[in-house]
C-alpha cells in the first residue's frame, strides 16, 4: 500500500489527516452519546456504533488492501499479540472517552487533556521501550521543555475553556387579548 515505500512527506499528510479525524472524534462521540435520547446507556449505545466503525474500518478495509496488494496470510506470534495489545488499548481509552463524557466532562476539556497528555505518555514510553542513543542523558533540553508544554497546554485550555452557550432561551410568547367582535350596526 502506499506510505510503505514513499518518501518526502507523506507522512505528515497521514499524521494531519490523523489529527483531523481524533480532533473531531470527542464532539461527534458526545453527540453521539447524547443523540441516543438514553441519559443511562446512551454512551454505551454509542460505543456500540464505535465498535461497528471500528469493524469497517479496522477489519473490512485492511483485508481489502491485504487482497490487493497480494500480501501472505502470516502472522508472527509477536506482531499479532503486540498489534492485540495495541487494539485494545485503543479500544480502552475510547471507552475512557465515554466514561468520562459520561461523568459529566465536556468534550472540550475531556479530550484537551487526552490530546495533551497522551503525548506524554507516548513519549516517555517510547522511551523505556525504545531507549535514545547514548542514555537519557542524551535527550536535549528541548524535547523535555515539549513535554512541559504540553503538559502546560492541557492545564491551559481545560482551565479557561470558553463556557457552552447553552439551551436557546425559549422565545417570549406575546399576550394576544380577545377584543370583542363590533356589533352590527343596526340600520
């Protein structure tokens, strides 16, 4: 498939494209949540549907590239199990998402910490997992001042989110008076 052989850019086309998708991802889950009408189980209701995306478009999309790029149906022990792994923990923090929609957090400071945190952790995992060349020590200041910043700017946006504007007020109903209707003239 393509991306495996490019070269040049690409790459961040994809990792926009990926920020696109995860930046809606919040809003339209919340909407979701809510649109099932059910206060209990709606969020729930929606991670089923989450789960049916997830189906198509992690299970029916890849086979139909595997087909056609002719790819072999091995799989090492490894891969599958850490690719597993990789799909459930996905799988969690999506139902986190909804957890915590469902715990009253908006979708502006549910996911404002997800998307600034979650780096973090990618980071500092990468890390023990895949140790830089020569040592921690050999990390720049930079890269740990990105960190404190992102850290920062979850603090930042969750503290002074803007406040929902609310349920439209319903529109004043006017007072009509029946007048009574003239008598006829009489004539």
């Amino acid at each position: 498939m393509a991306g495996d052989t490019e070269t040049g850019m690409a790459w961040l086309a994809y990792a926009l494209m990926t920020v696109v998708a995860w930046g809606l991802y919040g809003v339209f889950l919340h909407t979701g949540a809510t649109g099932m009408g059910d206060p209990q189980n709606g969020r729930y209701k929606a991670f089923l549907f989450v789960g049916i995306a997830y189906f198509i478009t992690a299970v029916v999309a890849p086979l139909a590239v595997l087909k056609f790029n002719g790819a072999t149906w091995d799989f090492t022990a490894k891969g599958a199990t850490w690719s597993l792994i990789a799909g459930t923990v996905g799988a969690a923090g999506a139902f986190g998402v909804l957890l915590a929609f469902g715990a009253k957090g908006s979708p502006t400071v549910v996911m404002s910490i997800i998307f600034a945190g979650a780096p973090i952790v990618n980071a500092v995992t990468a890390m023990i997992v895949h140790p830089p060349k020569g040592g921690i020590a050999a990390v720049r200041w930079p890269f740990f001042l990105g960190i404190l910043l992102a850290a920062l700017g979850g603090f930042l946006v969750t503290k002074f989110k803007p406040d929902p504007a609310g349920p439209p007020k319903p529109a004043a109903v006017q007072s009509v008076q029946a007048r009574p209707a003239p008598s006829p003239e009489k004539g």
